[in-house]
C-alpha cells in the first residue's frame, strides 16, 4: 500500500497535468513505502522526486511527450502519447516511401511496429491482408491468408502464400487491435506495400495515393528482378524548390499533379531501366468540359509533363506528352526515372474570343438582337488572364479592362465614366504574347 504522504502528491500532479477528466493514465512499475515524495513543476513539465525504484516509468513515451514525469512508483502518460498507433513498417529489403514500404520479397515477413506494447491475444478480425492490384496495375481485391504474431510492440504478418510478384497489398488493422490493457492502438487504419517485380514480365506500378499515377515497364528493361518506389510528395527538397520558382517562369505554369521515381535491383541499389517507360499523371475534369477543375480556367489543351532538373532546381518541359480526355490523365515516354510533374500552362488563347451583341443598340427595344443596358457589351470566351482596350476609329483610347472572367463587359463608358458617342470602334484583347483585334459599333 501507499503511505498517504506519497499517494496525494501524486494524484496533485495527476489533477495539474491533465485537469480534463479521462485524458490520462496510470501505470504502476513498482512500489515501496516511500518517506516523502516532493513534486517539482516547470512549464510542461511534473517531476515526482525522492522516491526509490524505477528510474523513469516510460521513458520512451515521455522523452517524446509533452509532459515528463519520472518516478519509481506510478507514471502518468496523456493518452494522447499512450495510443500514438503504428510508428513504423519494416522488412528486410523494402524501402518505406509515401507511408508504405516498397519491394517486399515474396516470402519476406511483413513487421508493424507499435508505440506500445500489443495484447497478445489478437482476435481474428483485428487485422486483414488483401492483395490490391496485380502486377499490371489491375484490381484484384482478393483476401490474402497470412498468419499473425505478436511480441511486445511488433506485430510480425507472415504470409501462408508467396506474395505474387508485382502485386500491390493493403494491411488493414481495427479498434479491435488493442495493447495490454485493453485501449486500441489507434483509429483504423490501412497501410500498404508492394511486392518486387519480375524482369521477364510486363509490369505497372502505382501509386499507394493514386492508382492514375503510375508507371508502365516493359518486360526485359530490367537484366534481373526489380522495383520502382513512388512518391507523390511534393513539399520538400528540389522539388519544393522548382514548385517555389513556378510563378516566376514564363507563362506561369501550375502545378496539377506530381509523381517522384526511385528504381533499384533485386538487392535494393539504384538501378535505372534499360528501355524507354511510359509516366502517367493524372488531371481533375470531373465534368468532362476540358477545364481543369477549381482552377481559373486552365485547360486540359495545356498541359505537359515536365521533368525536375535538380541542377537546375527547374521543371524542364519535356516533349511528347499525350492526353487521354476519357482517363483524365498525360501520358509521357521516359528513358530515365526521375521526378515528373504535371503542369498545366495559363491559357491565353484568343482565337475563341468574340463581342456581341455588334451593333449594340441599346434603345432600339429588341434586346435579344441590339442588347441593352443592362446586359451591355460582352466579350466572350476570354482566357484567363489579359487586357481589354477599347479605341477610337483614329486610334485614342477610349478605355482599358483587365480581364474578369469568361465573359467580361463593356459598359459603353469611356476611362471618364461618360457614354460613348455612337460610332466604330476597335477593340484589342492581349494575353501573354497573343493578341486578337476586331471591330464593334455603338448606335444610341
């Protein structure tokens, strides 16, 4: 039993480190009847002093937290640190890139590795193993029989089948995987990986995040079995870099999708292809309407793939990029994996654009054929960005217009805010290095 002076203090430091109820959690290591126990508190911080046993509850768990509480006798973790989940996947040879791990061998055992230690009585529904895709890029969606084990904070997934070469395999695990007292380990959860490829055959890597992001190999373009990892990571290193430097290269390309590609042997070493492969990025146009979608008019017409020169911390736009309209996707032939992206270029096509209503006669009382004042002068399907410039017949400027939208009007006033006289005028629409001129006529 705890001596009183010892038990109080603790529950203080239990009520100051977490004064909202259920946030917290006790763990007993081991105690004795302390004399005295003195609690010290810093910012962040409760350290529970002059006691014997245990130099520190959980040391793992509280050099990571937010809160530090050593002790022999009880450790109060926040939950928030005792339940952190799945902390890594790991297996002999794979390399983890974009929260999975790449080329698992077919009989290599799969290892989840957990913050906190595992109930080793695992029901039989806490996780599950299905084979996603097959070495084609095709669904499969198969339940894939494996046998579990557990020890301390590993959960090692061995597979009672080979894992079939070139498949892609999702590791779901639930609520019901729960740590030895019973809490789950984390919110459910799927993690994926993928299986190394045979040279001989043809093959399609995708993406965990996006099956449209993949990467088609043909067979022999390895001399032995290999494969690809997939990145579609975009925030960090050189690719960071060229994304930053976008607005500032000519036409202000964006940024629509990106994928990064690290090819290595069978024994894990870099290892490019030997033959050209194709790269395919995706594109949003859920309408069909050839507009990329949430963007400000940029057309699916305008994109290329461009490719990272990291020397250069640029995208380089490479050549010969084709779109599937149907499949919303750019396709590219490359005969060297590197980081790809998917841009799409401002469009300033003005072979589209057009006025109406010509003439504009807003009083003739037909405004379906003369217009009015209230629907005014438009110029229709304008690109996405320019200006508008209205002259006289003898070449004065009557006004300027940045472009709105799709449509922008004219309302028949010149740059003085008063209404033009009837007559021709010229009109001119520029945008980026294209320009377009036409004629309209103002009757009152």
């Amino acid at each position: 039993m705890f001596k009183r002076l010892f038990f109080i203090p603790v529950v203080l430091v239990c009520a100051l480190a977490s004064p909202q109820a259920g946030l917290c959690a006790w763990e007993s290591i081991r105690h004795s009847d302390a004399p005295l126990a003195v609690v010290r508190v810093t910012t962040g911080a409760y350290e529970l002093a002059y006691t014997v046993g245990e130099p520190c509850a959980s040391q793992d768990e509280l050099s990571d937290g937010s809160f530090g509480l050593w002790s022999g006798y009880l450790s109060l973790v926040p939950a928030e640190v005792v339940s952190r989940g799945l902390a890594s996947l790991t297996s002999t040879a794979a390399v983890p890139m974009d929260g999975g791990l790449w080329g698992m061998t077919q009989g290599e055992n799969l290892d989840l590795n957990f913050y906190d230690e595992l109930d080793p009585d695992l029901p039989a529904a806490a996780v599950s193993v299905t084979r996603l895709y097959d070495n084609t890029g095709a669904l499969s969606s198969v339940s894939w029989p494996v046998a579990l084990s557990v020890s301390g904070q590993k959960l090692v997934i061995v597979p009672s089948a080979s894992w079939p070469k070139g498949s892609v395999f999702a590791v779901y695990f639930s609520t019901s995987l729960v740590d030895i007292n019973g809490s789950p380990l984390a919110e459910p959860t799927t993690v994926y990986f993928s299986v190394i490829m045979d040279h001989q055959a043809d093959n399609t890597v995708a993406a965990f995040s996006d099956r449209r992001i993949r990467v088609d190999i043909p067979a022999n373009a390895y001399s032995q079995d290999f494969f690809v990892a997939l990145s579609t990571d975009a925030s960090a290193g050189p690719v960071a870099e060229a994304n930053r430097r976008l607005p500032s290269m000519p036409g202000s390309p964006q940024l629509v999708s990106k994928v990064s590609i690290s090819p290595y042997d069978a024994s894990g070493n870099p290892a490019q292809p030997a033959s050209a492969c194709l790269v395919t990025l995706p594109y949003p146009d859920a309408d069909g309407d050839g507009v990329l979608d949430g963007t400000a008019r940029l057309k699916a017409s305008s994109l290329s793939v461009w490719r990272l020169d990291e020397t250069a911390g640029l995208w380089s736009r490479e050549t010969g990029s084709y779109i599937d309209t149907a499949a919303r996707t750019v396709s590219h032939p490359v005969p060297h994996f590197s980081s790809y992206a998917l841009l799409a270029a401002v469009n300033t096509d003005l072979s589209p654009v057009y006025v109406s209503p010509v003439p504009f006669r807003p009083n003739a009382g037909d405004p379906d054929r003369y217009g009015n004042w209230t629907d005014l002068i438009k110029f229709r399907n304008l690109p996405a960005s320019g200006r508008i410039r209205i002259y006289t017949i003898t070449g004065a400027l009557v006004r300027e217009l940045p472009v709105s939208g799709a449509v922008t009007q004219w309302d028949a006033r010149n740059s003085a805010g008063q209404v033009v006289a009837s007559g021709v005028y010229l009109w001119e629409v520029v945008s980026g290095p294209d320009r377009k001129t036409g004629k309209l006529i103002v009757i009152k």
